[in-house]
C-alpha cells in the first residue's frame, strides 16, 4: 500500500491536516520555556584576592601571577581567565564538564595555599573562591535613592540590612551591593607641614594605628574578685581624629589638624551608582541553582514595602531590573529606567534600555539574551573614570 496515495486523493484533507500541524507548533513555540543558557552546571570557580591602593601592573605581576603559576599544575583546567583591577584580582577558572566541582574546589583552595607564600606580605586576607555558574545572570536588580541620606548611609543600609534580609528570601542565592562604599575617614596629609615639624608618613599612620583600636586594657583584682578593663579607643568621625596628639614639639602639642586634611568621605572614591541620572546605590540579586525565577521575583516583591520600611527615613527602594517573562495577559512589568555603576579599576555598568513601545517582547534580537520573554537585555560596559597605567584591567588567558 502506498502511504502517499491516500494524501493524494484528498487534497483538501491534506492541506486542512498540514494547517493545523501548523498552527499546533505555532501555539507549542510560544509555551516553550526560556532560559538565558541551557540548564548545565559548568564547573566554573571564581578566585578573587584584593591589595587595596596596587595599580593593575602590581596586581598582576605581584598577586595574579604566583596564583596562576599554582593554578596551572592543577588536573582538568581548560581555561583560564585573571583579569587584574585597581586594587582587586579575579581569576576564572573552568574545568572539563566531566570534572567534579567539589573535587576541584579542593584543589583550589590547595593551590592558594601554596601560593600564600609567594604573595605579597600585606595581603590584608587570604584569596578567597566562590563556585559560580556562568548562566546565572542577576535576576533583579533594586536602587537605593534620597534627597536627604548621604550615599555611605546609603550603601551602609543597603550593606547591614536590605542585603541580610534579602539572602533569607527562598531562592536568592547571592546579594551584591554596589554603586558606593561605607563610611571612612580619609586624613590627606601636608608634606609641607610634615618636614616644617619633622614628622615623618610612618610616625602619622603608626598613631593611627595605635588610637583606633578596641582591646582590652588589663586588670583589677583582690583576693577573690577580677575585674576586666575595657574601653572601646575607635574613632568614627572625622571631628574625633582632628583633635590626636601626633607628637609633643618645644613643649606644644602636634594635632592631626596641624599636618593633614582630616574629612569623613568613604572607602572607595572611584565607585559611584546613578539611577536615571541621580546618584544611587544598587543591590543586585542572583537566584540559586534551580530556583524558580519567577516565584523568586515574586518573593522579593512582595516584601518590598517591608524592606523600604525598615530603611532610615527619606530612602526610596525601587526595582530597576526584573529579569522575569511577563504573565500572559498582562504587560510587561519592565519599567523605563536607565541605570549604572561606575568603577575606574573597572567595575562594569548596566544599562537597562527602556522597553520599546508597542512592542510585547522588548528582549528580542539582543545580543547578550536572544529570547522572546526577556524584558530587557543587559550589556555590561565599562566607564573608566581616570586613566590607569596600562589600561582598565590586564588579561591572562590559558587554554589546556
């Protein structure tokens, strides 16, 4: 019996049979599920060490270099990614897919041991790793505005709470707040009045150092009784370090005011968030591995108006990035909001075009997330703010 012959025969049956199958994978196409990457758990680990105030140049040859060398006797390794910053090091290392993480999680944290020797002495703490996967892109990201809080408050909120709480939420796996830093006291010293009283860089910072400290003082005791003394010396604002005795000269006390520019400022300068062009501090939320992004979403948004309740009076808490498809029925819930970090040792920026008018599926043809249901893509950019020795970052690649 020929199949084909019965098809033939009826033409009208067969063109109607062709139009349904049609029509039946039309409707299937728009119900398939979208995700950035295909669900594979790549055995990707992160490695970052800091050395605040190094050059890209320092960090590279100094930090990077002894890890990598480490690195590079490790089993499995198929590539490898540093990129060297103003003061920060990352390195990525991907292994083989038949390669277990947790085996190789091990074999890194044996390779930072043995590098610890070869590494600067003033590292301030040990290369830290984390276990990443490349597909999990932030699922939301919240901006933190005032016209009244200063940013270090600001970002100290952000920092102490929203990112505490947030991490409690079922599905977020990781908080990262940027666009600002904590508070700090920033002393800029005269070297014109350094050598007028003949005081030297060292003799300031070790001053520093031995007033801003918190420890025991020593103790009382009797014959059955012991008493602990204790007194907190850390100074907090920038009217408290003016006033520190650097040295005694012809009978005349040499206050930090004497010598130096003493002002509260914060960390990091070269850090800032502007959310539609007002300053702003972000809090980027990534989800679990496996966690549903919608019923995650969803979680975060509901505790929203608790979150900006527990804020200091006069911050603003608002969603700048919602990585979830819209429901069926109902728009978009991506909202118009151009928003960015800027960082000069080059902490990249995200921009988030605003949705296109009239147009139900903003997220298609993007270069990064080519799929239907994307609200907004997400190109990462970087915005240099001074000019480094040789450029924003140093590249090493190595390719088992």
């Amino acid at each position: 019996m020929n199949l084909s012959a019965t098809f033939i025969r009826r033409p009208v049956a067969t063109t109607l049979l062709t139009i349904g199958l049609i029509l039946a994978g039309i409707i299937a196409f728009r119900l398939l599920p979208v995700s950035p990457l295909p669900q594979v758990d790549f055995p990707t680990i992160s490695v970052s060490a800091s050395l605040p105030g190094a050059d890209p140049e320092t960090m590279s040859t100094s930090v990077a270099a002894p890890l990598e060398r480490q690195f590079g006797r490790i089993a499995g390794v198929s590539e490898m990614t540093s990129v060297s910053n103003r003061g920060s090091t990352n390195i990525t290392l991907q292994f083989d897919l038949n390669r277990d993480i947790n085996g190789a999680a091990r074999d890194v944290q044996g390779a930072i041991n043995a590098a610890r020797s070869y590494l600067p002495a003033n590292l301030p703490s040990n290369p830290s790793y984390r276990k990443v996967n490349p597909s999990d892109a932030p699922i939301m990201i919240l901006a933190l505005t005032s016209e009244s809080v200063s940013k270090p408050r600001m970002y100290d909120a952000a920092s102490s709470i929203l990112a505490q709480k947030l991490s409690q939420i079922k599905g977020v796996g990781q908080v990262f707040v940027g666009g600002g830093a904590l508070p700090a006291v920033r002393a800029e010293l005269n070297p014109l009045a350094l050598n007028k009283y003949g005081i030297s860089l060292g003799a300031v910072r070790g001053v520093l150092a031995a007033t801003n400290v918190n420890r025991p003082k020593g103790l009382l005791a009797n014959g059955t009784t012991t008493w602990e003394l204790q007194a907190n010396d850390q100074l907090k604002k920038a009217a408290d370090y003016r006033n520190l005795v650097i040295r005694y000269q012809n009978g005349n006390a040499v206050k930090l005011a004497d010598v130096a520019s003493v002002e509260d400022s914060v960390e990091d300068l070269r850090v800032t968030g502007l959310v539609n062009g007002a300053p702003a501090v972000m809090v980027i939320i990534s989800r679990q591995p496996g966690a549903n992004i919608i019923e995650t979403v969803d979680s975060i948004r509901g505790v929203i108006p608790q979150l900006e309740a527990s804020l200091p009076g006069g911050i603003k808490l608002a969603v700048v990035l919602d990585r979830t498809p819209p429901h069926p029925g109902l728009p978009s819930r991506c909202g118009a909001v151009t928003a960015g970090f800027r960082h000069a040792g080059g902490t990249g920026g995200i921009l988030v075009p605003p949705q296109r008018p009239g147009h139900p599926h903003s997220g298609r043809g993007c270069r990064l997330f080519d799929h239907r249901h994307l609200c907004r893509y997400v190109p990462v950019r970087l915005f240099p703010r001074q000019p480094l020795p040789h450029g924003p970052h140093h590249r090493h690649r190595f390719c088992g």
